[in-house]
C-alpha cells in the first residue's frame, strides 16, 4: 500500500512538472517559422496543378519565399502574392524551425514589422511601375547572371555577365528581356536589370532638334540636274506640289539651301529640289541619247497615235526614274538607325518592314505592315529588271533596290540600317516588286 502511494505520488509531480514547463514556455513567447520556403533555383514555376505540363501560373526567383499551404508527394500547394499554385518539394528549402526569446515589448516588434510591411510595399508598388517596354534601350545588371539562348531557366548558357555590366535591352517578353552584350545576345531575368536614365541634357536636345525647324542658309551658285527627270515642289517636303518637271543637265541657280533641299530658280519660277539631284558640271550622255538626223521626210515621219503612245512612254518611264531616285535618297538619310524588331519610325528604330513602310509612307505609297504582306504587293520585277527604288523580295526580309547590285535595309537585332550586296542581304531572295 505504501509503495503504490509512492507511484501515485510520482505520477502527480510528473504532471505538475510538465505543467509548469508549459506555462513558462508560453511566458517566454517563442516565434516559430515552419509556414514558409525559399526556392532554391534561378527560376521557379509555380504551375496550376501538381503536374510538370500543368499551366505555368507565375515564375518565382531565386531567394524569393513562399508560403506553404500543404505537402502532398513530391508537390507542395504553396501561396505566391496573392497566387496559389503547386511547386516541386526538390525546389524548395523549408526554412529551419528557430525559437527566439522576444527581449523587448510586444508594442516595439509590432512597430519593426510595421516598418518592414511598409517598406516591403514601397519596393512592390515601384517594381509594378516600370514596365516591361520602358526597360528597352540601356539597362545595368543589378546582380551577376547568365546569358541563356532562350527565355528559359533550364536553357543553354551563352555566356555569364557579372553585376553592374550595362547591356542593350532590345527586346521583353514576359519576365525575360532580350539583351545584347558586346558580340553576344541572349536573355535575362527582366528583374536582374536597372535602367540606365538618359542624361537630362541629351533628351532637351534631342527635343529640342525635332521642334526647331533648320532655316534656310542662302548660297548663290549654278548646277544641273543628274537625273533623267526630277520634280520642281513648291515646298521643301516631297509630299508637296509639283512646280514643273526638269530633264536631265538643265541648269538651275541655287539660291539656298535647307535640311538636304536646294531652292532653285529656273525659266522665271522657283521651287525646291533634294540636293542629291544635283551636281556641279553636267553628265555625260551617250549618242543614243540624242535625237538622229536625217534628211528624208519619210525616214521621220510617224502617225500621231505613234508619237503620243511613245511620249507617254517616256514621261511614264522618267517620272518612275524620277521618283526611284527621290525614295532611294530618302531612305539613305536613315542609315545607322538601329534595328528595333516591330520598329516603324527612326526614333525608335526600324525592322526591316517596318523601315520599307515609313520610306513609301513619304511618297503616298501605303505598304502592308509586314514582310510577308509587302511580298505580294505591285508589280512582279525579275532580278535583271530591278530598278531604283523597287521593293527587295526575301525569306521573310525585305529591302529596298538602290542600284549597282546593292540594296538598303534594316537586317537584324544589333545592327543598323545599311546598305549591302543584293547577294548579302538576306537568304531566299524570290524577286523584286514594283510599287511605284
């Protein structure tokens, strides 16, 4: 009897013991953290199922943590702002459950994650302002990654970039950016990039160029027309009336000259002319240029209908010359603009429809957005007939006939606009088409 009083009186300071232990924990207040993840790789997919093919609801960064709702096999059903979706266990690092002895009141931690809440939202609210578009053009690494041939995280490698490299961003998609890295391009986690500002002086200047019209500096000097037939406007602008129509080595006075146009005065009117279309001394002509002489009547006579189809013949074929020559010297003043894919003004940047378009855009030539569109467009030209001014025919490219076998085009993501070889241009050449 005395000895189950003893193990019953065990049992109960057993349990006073316990009691206690339990009473001093909860005064003790520890923090646990076993709720949460961080994702152990440069790219995560948090996708909509617990399945490898399932839709890809977001991407997690590497360092970035996740809450954990539940653990079923290899998947965990996780929280992400606001999304929730499945990530795989093998991607995770569970944080470490840790046990902190709070030393101040429970009035300051409050105000500490007060604090960081805030500045936590700060951070989102100015990451959610820049938008993907506004990263294109120069950016820096805020941290080293690798170049990656596709917008992939499991992707090829091109190349490793270190932290603070300034990089030309030239394309986003998604949360990648296309970038061009010296001789290298491939893409980026759009996050790892900081834009680089433009120095306030350069943009004022660059406005300031596109508002102020260039004025006229007045010259006085006697040139000649280079080409077959070239059109007297009345403005400098090509889109402007016609004053009179000039042939080939007829003398004009320049009287100014303004942004590539020369005012000229011939036979009493006056009017503007592109400064290409005209040249010091006159141009050598061939015999067949002149009229032949002969002394029978009959070997000059023709019928009236003869002579008018022919004059309306040559006046077809100089106006085409003409206007050839007028789209090839406008489409030179852009050489050196950057590609810039889906690219249609030279502020921005051309691709290589986008380029053909705004060129015929000055002459009252509307063209289809798109290569594919262009190529089916006007008049079929073979090769051997490719006159200036003719649209360039590729694979999926087009360019713009300037003459001597060469054509001028926007080629591709880090070059510029340029004139090269027919041959060189691009591959699939099928032909030329007129649109003039």
């Amino acid at each position: 009897m005395k000895m189950k009083l003893n193990i019953k009186s065990v049992l109960v300071l057993s349990i006073l013991a316990i009691m206690m232990t339990s009473i001093s924990l909860l005064f003790i207040n520890p923090s646990f953290a076993a709720n949460t993840a961080t994702v152990t790789v440069e790219t995560a997919n948090i996708r909509e199922s617990a399945d490898t093919d399932a839709t890809i609801l977001d991407l997690v960064n590497q360092g970035e943590s996740v809450e954990i709702l539940e653990t079923s096999g290899d998947w965990s059903k996780v929280k992400y702002k606001n999304i929730v979706g499945y990530l795989r266990n093998d991607l995770l690092s569970l944080e470490a459950e840790t046990e902190k002895i709070e030393e101040n009141t429970v009035v300051e931690n409050t105000a500490v994650e007060n604090k960081v809440e805030e500045s936590t939202a700060t951070v989102e609210n100015n990451k959610e302002e820049v938008k993907p578009e506004d990263m294109l053009g120069k950016c820096k690494l805020t941290q080293g990654t690798t170049l990656k041939v596709i917008p992939l995280i499991h992707s090829l490698d091109v190349q490793n970039i270190s932290k603070d490299t300034e990089v030309e961003v030239l394309n986003t998609m998604n949360k990648w950016a296309y970038i061009e890295n010296g001789d290298k391009q491939g893409w980026v986690v759009l996050e790892k990039l900081e834009k680089v500002q433009e120095p306030e002086q350069a943009q004022t200047q660059v406005i300031a160029e596109q508002e102020t019209k260039p004025e006229e500096q007045p010259v006085s000097k006697i040139m000649y027309i280079n080409s077959e037939t070239v059109n007297v406007r009345k403005n400098n602008d090509r889109n402007s009336e016609v004053v009179t129509s000039l042939s080939l080595n007829t003398q004009v006075q320049v009287t100014s000259e303004v942004d590539g146009w020369s005012k000229v005065t011939v036979s009493g009117k006056e009017g503007y002319i592109l400064s290409s279309l005209l040249s010091s001394r006159k141009q050598e002509t061939s015999r067949s240029m002149e009229e032949p002489r002969t002394t029978k009547k009959e070997e000059t006579k023709v019928t009236q209908q003869e002579t008018s189809n022919t004059s309306n013949k040559e006046t077809t074929s100089n106006t085409n010359s003409s206007l050839g020559q007028e789209i090839v010297s406008t489409a030179k003043q852009f050489i050196g603009t950057k590609y810039k894919y889906g690219g249609t003004s030279p502020s921005t940047g051309f691709d290589c429809s986008g380029f053909t378009q705004y060129v015929y855009s000055k002459f009252g030539i509307s063209l289809p957005r798109t290569s594919g569109g262009q190529a089916s467009v006007g008049t079929a030209v073979s090769r051997a007939n490719l006159q200036l001014g003719d649209l360039v025919i590729y694979s999926g490219h087009v360019a713009i006939y300037v003459g001597g076998g060469n054509v001028i085009h926007s080629p591709k993501p880090g070059k510029t606009v340029c004139i090269t070889s027919l041959n060189n241009a691009a591959s699939g050449f099928s032909g030329g088409r007129r649109v003039i």
